[in-house]
C-alpha cells in the first residue's frame, strides 16, 4: 500500500481525493462506525471554496448550501461584515454547508477514484523505518510508504508517537448541539445572518440559535465555569425565553479555545494535517478549512514523492506551519473581544476596532486574514480563451497537474510532459506566461528562465 491516512473528516477525505487522483494508492482508517451527522464546521471560507473549485468539488457541496442572507464574514463577532470582494474572488460570502455534508460529498468523489474508507478501525500502534510505516489498527497489522494522521485534536497517532503538543490550555467550555423546538419565541431567528446579529447573552449564557433546515436549529451556548450538554433545554430558557422550549436533541459535543500547534508536521514517513497538528479558539471557522488546506498543499506533494520524480514534503512544512500559526495568533486575538462580559476597557477597546474595520483597508486585510485569499502567491480566478472558447483557469487544474499556459506561442523545454501541461491561450494584455502549480498556486510568471522552476517544483527532467 501506498499511503494511510488516518481519520475520515474533511481534512483526511481531501488529501486521499488529491492522492488518488495522482494515481497513489490510498486507503483511509476511521475509527467511527458512522459519520455524525451533527452541523458544526458550518461554513466554507472563500479559499477553501477556491481550491475545491480548482478539483470541480465544489459544486456538489454548494448545491446543498443552507439558506444564508448574502452577507461577510466576521472577525471576533464585531458587527462590521468583512468585505471579501476587492480580493478579486467568485465567491465572496462564506458558504454555509454542515462538515458532515462536506465529507460525505468529498468521501463520494475518493471513493469514485478507488480510495477505500474502512470505519470501525481504530489506529492501536505505529512505528516506522527507513521504508515504510507499519500499523496495527482494528486488531489488523497494515504496511504503508507513508501514514498521514488526519484524526482530529485528539490524535492517536500524535499520542502514540509521543509528539509534544504545545501551546495553552483552554479558558472555557461550551456545547454545540443540534435540536428540534416544540415552539419559538420572537427572539428566534427565522434566517441565517451575520455572525454579530446571532449571538445573544442573558444571565450566565451566551449562545447562538442558528436555523439549519428541516426544522432543526443548531445551537451553541456556554457559561462561565463549566458547561455540559445537560444544560441545553435551561440555556434555551435563559437566553430565547420561556416560549421556546426544546422537542429534541439529536446530538451533542463539547468544545474549549485551547491553542495548540506541532513543531513540526513531519516525522519521518508520518506527516501531520489538520488538528492533528493545530488547534485554536473556533473563532471565524478557521478549522475546517485550515485543515482541506494543508491537504491541498501536501496531497500533490506526497505523489511527487511516491513517484520519485521531486522530493518536496519538506516544503509542506515551510508553507502552511506558518499559516496555522497565524490563526493561532488572530483566534486568540479574537478571543479578547469575543468573550462575554467584557471588562470595561475592552468594551472601549472594542469600540475603536470596530470602527477601524469600517476603514475600506482594515476591512480589506482582515477580509484576506480570514478568508485565506491573501494566501501568498494564489491567483484569482479569471478567464482564459483557448481555441474551443473561453474557459475559467480553475477548470483547468481539475486534473491536479501543473500547468504552463502561455499567452502567446513559444516553444518551452521538454521534458516535463508526464507533470505539465502546457496550453497555449489567446494573449489577453497582461500575461505572457504562466507556470501553475497543481495545489493552484503561481511558480513562475516570466522573467528567469522557466526551467528552474520546473525543476524546483517538479522535479528533474525527464529522460
């Protein structure tokens, strides 16, 4: 086998997907029985929805979209939408899908290229040499070149290795629950807004009851001290009246700020994405599409490895260690503001952020920030002509190959054929040529001979 990948969420489904469709053989170990079809990781940022644009996922996903009013992101629940659109993005409002149907769509798209998800299997043991990585998992002994750990904040693998995980405890826990209502009262939400006009406080609670189709809400409190999912029906009480009273609760999980994050995210043959390798305050709906993104960027990367022809795994390192860490840094930023019962400096502290977001470029930074578009070296999507019409870049890259296109008609070095496609494009004023990664980032735009870039990304020349 070629590679493991441990945990079957978002972050597991999407690297296995980009694996399989570089023709490495894959198979996931999910130690659920089923998938909990419980609506946390509520929505996608318009990165997450770029890249998966990039591999045509997204379509099905959006198609399933819940109802949502045409509005920002937020930053901290100030009530000032973030802006998304002066980065140039098609989608520039978050898309509200639940996790579980996000995995669901991308394990139908792995399985379609023959990755096999086997649930019920819990990883027991690992251990690693020069050639592989042996695991025992579900009482079976499996041998794999490479093992990725996907499972979560509470990784096995990252337990069973003994990894330090540092950072901070949390400050709180809180419930997040999905429940059916017998009768609402007017402080019910009937529509899915902005961040900042769902969040409400009264006595100990704060919490959010947010309306996610076929009569269920999803809703997510806390109090000072300790919360428990026993606590749901008294929350609702306190915080929607007494008129709103609870039919059911169909499921329910706890969660807390800790900040946490792996020095590195490779140990040898075992590599780390996704909680597995950091965790944060949930500030913003930064985790799930953190995690699809490092998959991004290391799923190309390990086939180039499995292939032999570029040894880039190192760089998966280089790029998204630094990118998680700045979430740690503006979650827990966010924190300061977010927490309920202020102290009177933050309440004027407050004050004056949020009148700076009203500044056209403070909105444009944290629009980026939090959105993942000011990802460095992304290219907005845009149309190119080519000789059956006009195509968008992003169905280009559907293949997860690297893509030279060239806004004109020279002859480029061979070589590279089995890694590149080149595509010569109608010139459009602005471009001369462009050499694209498979993860949709730019490596080269003219200027120094190409060819060190298609060495450095993708390995020697062939024959």
């Amino acid at each position: 086998m070629d590679v493991l990948i441990a945990g079957a969420g978002p972050t597991g489904l999407m690297l296995a997907y980009e694996l399989a469709l570089a023709g490495v053989d894959v198979t996931i170990l999910e130690r659920l029985d089923t998938r909990i079809e419980q609506t946390k990781g509520g929505a996608l940022q318009a990165r997450t929805a770029e890249v998966l644009d990039l591999r045509g996922l997204l379509g099905p996903i959006q198609a399933r979209e819940l109802p949502r009013e045409a509005v920002g992101g937020h930053f901290a629940g100030l009530p000032v939408p973030l802006d998304a659109s002066p980065w140039n993005t098609r989608h520039p409002y978050p898309i509200s899908v639940p996790q579980w149907i996000v995995e669901e769509e991308l394990e139908r798209a792995a399985a379609a290229r023959g990755v096999q998800v086997r649930r019920g299997v819990e990883v027991s043991a690992v251990s690693q040499d020069s050639d592989g990585v042996t695991v025992t998992a579900g009482g079976e002994v499996l041998r794999a070149r490479y093992l990725v750990a996907c499972d979560g904040a509470h990784s096995t693998v990252r337990k069973l290795l003994d990894v330090p995980f540092p950072g901070r405890a949390g400050t709180f826990r809180a419930v997040l629950t999905d429940v059916r209502l017998s009768s609402v009262s007017d402080e019910v939400p009937t529509t899915m807004g902005h961040f900042s006009t769902m969040t409400t406080q009264a006595g100990e609670y704060w919490g959010m009851l947010v309306p996610v189709g076929d009569g269920k809400y999803r809703f997510t409190f806390g109090r000072p001290g300790v919360t428990t999912a026993d606590e749901t029906r008294a929350a609702l009480t306190a915080l929607y009246g007494e008129e709103t009273t609870l039919a059911e609760v169909l499921n329910s999980s706890e969660f807390g700020d800790a900040t946490r994050q792996l020095e590195s995210y490779r140990y040898g043959r075992i590599l780390f994405a996704g909680d597995a390798a950091h965790i944060h305050p949930p500030f913003g709906g930064q985790g799930l599409n953190l995690g699809v993104q490092d998959a991004f960027n290391l799923g190309w990367k390990l086939a180039a490895a499995m292939r032999g022809t570029a040894d880039l795994l190192d760089t998966y390192q280089v790029e998204r260690h630094p990118v998680a860490a700045r979430v740690l840094r503006h979650t827990a930023a966010q924190r300061v503001f977010a927490l309920p019962g202020p102290s009177e400096d933050v309440v004027e502290l407050r004050e004056i952020f949020t009148d700076l977001m009203r500044l056209p470029d403070t909105n444009r930074y944290l629009a980026g920030m939090m959105s993942g578009l000011d990802a460095a070296d992304r290219i907005p999507d845009f149309e190119v002509v080519t000789g059956d019409g006009p195509v968008w870049l992003s169905t280009l890259l559907h293949s997860g190959r690297g893509r030279l296109l060239d806004f004109g008609d020279r002859t480029w070095p061979d070589g590279w054929a089995d890694r590149v496609d080149v595509l010569h494009v109608k010139p459009d004023g602005e471009h001369d040529a462009l050499l694209i990664r498979p993860d949709g980032l730019l490596c080269w735009s003219g200027g120094a001979d190409v060819t060190t870039a298609l060495t450095t990304w993708f390995g020697v020349r062939a024959g």
